[in-house]
C-alpha cells in the first residue's frame, strides 16, 4: 500500500493500535508495534461490510 497511515483518533497516544491505509480498491492494516511485520490488505467492499457489522453492533 502506497497510502497515507493513519490511526484512530481515539487511540490518542495509545501504543496497542491499528493503522490504516485506504485506497480506492482496497484497505491495509497493520500493527503499530510492528509496522514492517506485515500488512493485512483487504478489498474495499469487504473492509466496508466489515465496519457497517461494527457499527450496527453485529
């Protein structure tokens, strides 16, 4: 992913958090603690599921 990370706002200074990266066609995640262990990259449509479950509490 060539995008900007960025992390919750909420997690303010926070060490245990997740970053994101979103692109057009796709979503990174990845640890703060560890940001070269890896990347976890998901398409949009399925990382925006995802977060509509969250939000509705499923």
């Amino acid at each position: 992913m060539t995008q900007t990370w960025r992390k919750s706002t909420w997690s303010a200074s926070a060490a245990q958090c997740v970053e994101l990266a979103v692109a057009v066609d796709a979503t990174g995640v990845r640890d703060t603690k560890n940001r070269t262990g890896g990347t976890l990259v998901f398409p949009a449509r399925s990382f925006r599921a995802f977060l509509a479950d969250l939000k509705s509490g499923r």
